[in-house]
C-alpha cells in the first residue's frame, strides 16, 4: 500500500476535508445525529473503519487506473463497497429459506474487485489486534481468508455444481455462521411486530416512541404517493397477491446508526401475505447515498445506468444476492432516491463478541472468503443486468492464476498496513472530535 504518510496535523486535516464531502450536507441538517454516529465511532478503531469507507477510498483513488489483478474485466465488477468483517448476518430469501450471507449493500457499485478483499482484510487486522492476535496470527488469517476465496473463485469458474458450493444454511452452515442461523430461526414476525406495533380497535397499528414520528397529513400523502411508485418496481412475482400491500399505518424515523446518520426514514405497516394480524409485514423507505467508491470511479456509463442512489442500491442488491427479499424495491421522495426492503424478522448479524479462540476465528474467516467470492460470481452476465457483460468468476480466476503466490501477499501486506493507518486515524479523529474540530459540531 502506497497511501501518503502525513504527520497527525496533515492527516487530520485530510480527514476533515473528506468527511466534508462526504457527510457535510446531512451533517448540517441533523446535526445531534452525527454526534451519535461520531461517538460510535470513537469507541474502537474498528467502529471508525465501519463509518469511514469514505476515507478508505480515498486513500485507494491511486489504484483507480489499475494494480495488480486488475485488468479490463476485474476492474469492473459488482463489488459489496464496504466489505468488512461485520457485514455478514442472516436473511430470509426469495424462497423462505434462511441464509447466512453478506448483508448490508448500501455501498455497493461496479469496481475493482480486490477493492473489497483489500476492505475485508484490513477489517481482519482490526479485529485480530483487538483480540491481542499476534501480526504472525493475523498474517494465517488473512491468507485463510485469500485461499478461501481463491479456491471458491476457481471452483465457480470452472463449472462446479450448485452441490459443491453450496449456500450457507441451516443444512451446511457449521459454528457461529450455524449459531447465527438458529438464533434467527428462532425469532418470530410476531415477535418483531410485540416490539413495533400495537392492536387497536382490531387492527395493528405502529406504537407511539421508540424512535417513531408521527407525521404530518402533508408528509404522509407523499409518503403513500412514494410508496406508490415502489410498487412498480417489484417483480411480478411479488405482486400476485393484491392485497398484501394494503397500508395500514405510517411513521417517520430518523437514522441515528453508523452508517445512517440524518438519513429521513419512514416504516410502513402491511396487510402480508394472510388477513391474519401476526403476519402483518412491516417495510421500511430510506434515503439511499452516494456511495464512496463512486467517487472514485469515474466511468459516465455507470452513473447512467442508474436513475438515483436508491435504483442503484436495489439494482445492485438484487446481482450480488441471489434469491434477495421480494420486498426490494426503490421510489423517489422530494426528488430523492430511495431503498425499500422489509424490516426483517430474521436478521441476525454474525457476532464477533464471542470468538476468540484462533482455530475458530479462521473457520468463520474461511467461510467468510467462500461467500464473498460468491457474491462476486453471482454479479454477472447471468444476472439480468448488462453493466458486467461477461463471467466474473472466471474474469479474476484467470487474473489470480497469473500469479497465484503474490494473491494472499497482496491481501496480508495491504491489512498489516492499513490496519496500522486505520488505528492511527482513529486516534487523531478522536482528538479532532473531542476538542471542537469538526466543522458543524
């Protein structure tokens, strides 16, 4: 890795001015929420590279043109954009079976596909620091994590059955990916609906607090006009029954989380698929945001293809997710794009809290490399969209094989050496918060 090495003051002022591009607009609207999201940062090293994607790409705009395994073709993948260790969860997918698989594409775009190894292998140093691993222990993971992947690259680009490589799943998922999936088969709509809504006059409706806002008769006409539009968007297959749409209530929320501060959301409650009230789904509409790789990539065919952020939020959900949720969808409000997806009673995030022991930390970073390689694989020629015209399976086997042993060096020194950069920036960002230095705080 090549970035610059400033002193504190220098490199302070680089983070100032890349957090004004990337956040100034939404900080100066709601302020208070950047300060929760600036203190959930400030809590550990890692939590700042979770907010901070912005600067990581920054520090990687030299790479743009290429590097190594980046031709033509790799250059241009679907990528996730901020693949890092916690990005991983459950889901129920299009054919109700739960899957434990990369979660979260807020971020996602077309790019350099070594971008998110490179993203994920520095999450990997952080974490491994954090647990006092050693850098030799730190090193094994990381080339786990590049063999993994590797070796389910190869095995897509040459044919292998779906069989082979399976999903992870209830089935064949093993140790905390398997933990995850249970505690997620464990959890109930009707539980999540107990914790949102309440029954009134014999229908559901949302509870007042707990994050909610009523809204105005203004707010909420455009609202329902905006989740209007959505419904176009569905695939057919999502729409067979009318009813499950009807609208029974809505509320405003605020983003207050790492990666959503000041983003205006609301949720909207449904019929579901049945009249019964435990089956009620409820959706949520949330502005979608420029994501930071693409202010790095400067291809005018790409921003075309897209109508807004939350079309290109969708669109690239639904390539690098097989089977995603049917309840995907986008809309505009105010002129702004927007995500629509169901606030899902089986999302359970992979839970680093409790993995400590070495051996167990290189399964799950394993099984980690296998799904992001079929994350990649899936975004393609076969994904009913024409932005990446060819098989990206075989498009990076063939870049990785050129030079099999500098793959998993290329990943190890790029985490050692960001994972180093990462820790210091956190410091300094911590002191420019601290002491008033962050412009609208």
């Amino acid at each position: 890795m090549s970035v610059p090495q400033l002193n504190g003051e220098q490199r302070g002022e680089e983070i100032l001015a890349v957090f004004d591009t990337a956040f100034g607009e939404l900080l100066a609207a709601d302020p208070a929420a950047f300060r929760v999201k600036f203190r959930k940062m400030a809590a550990s090293a890692f939590a700042f590279y979770r907010g901070t994607a912005c600067l990581f790409y920054r520090d990687l705009d030299h790479e743009k043109h290429g590097g190594p395994y980046l031709d033509e073709r790799t250059s241009r993948v679907w990528i996730h954009g901020d693949l890092h260790a916690e990005n991983f969860g459950t889901y129920m997918d299009a054919n109700g079976r739960l899957v434990f698989n990369v979660n979260d594409f807020d971020e996602a775009y077309v790019g350099p596909f070594t971008w998110d190894l490179k993203r994920f292998a520095a999450s990997i140093a952080l974490i491994g620091y954090a647990k006092a691993l050693s850098d030799e222990q730190i090193t094994e993971l990381v080339r786990v994590y590049a063999g993994a992947y590797r070796a389910r690259v190869h095995a897509l680009a040459t044919g292998a059955k779906s069989d082979e490589v399976p999903p992870f799943t209830l089935d064949t998922a093993q140790g905390p990916l398997l933990d995850a999936l249970r505690d997620a088969r464990a959890l109930t709509r009707f539980g999540l609906l107990e914790s949102m809504t309440g029954i009134r006059d014999f229908e559901r409706r949302f509870s007042a607090g707990g994050g909610a806002i009523e809204l105005d008769a203004a707010t909420r006409y455009k609202v329902l006009a905006a989740f209007d539009g959505y419904l176009e968007t569905l695939p057919d297959t999502s729409l067979d029954r009318p009813d499950s749409y009807r609208v029974k209530d809505v509320v405003g929320r605020r983003g207050i989380g790492i990666g959503s501060a000041g983003l205006p959301s609301y949720n909207i409650l449904l019929e579901g698929h049945t009249d019964a009230l435990e089956n009620d789904v409820v959706i949520y509409i949330k502005q979608a945001q420029t994501p930071a790789v693409s202010r790095h990539i400067t291809d005018q065919a790409l921003r075309d293809y897209f109508q807004h952020e939350g079309h290109r939020t969708v669109i690239s959900q639904r390539a690098l997710q097989a089977n995603a949720d049917p309840w995907l969808g986008w809309t505009e409000l105010d002129g702004a794009g927007q995500l629509v997806a169901e606030v899902s009673p089986y999302a359970v995030d992979l839970d680093w809290g409790d993995i400590d022991d070495p051996e167990e930390i290189a399964s799950v970073v394993a099984d980690l490399g296998r799904a992001t390689a079929t994350m990649h694989a899936a975004a393609d020629d076969t994904s009913g969209e024409s932005l990446v015209p060819f098989s990206t399976e075989r498009a990076i086997d063939a870049a990785i094989a050129a030079d099999e042993e500098g793959f998993a060096e290329l990943l190890v020194a790029f985490a050692h050496d960001y994972g180093a950069r990462a820790r210091a920036d956190h410091q300094i960002f911590v002191d420019l918060f601290r002491n008033g230095r962050i412009p609208g705080l």
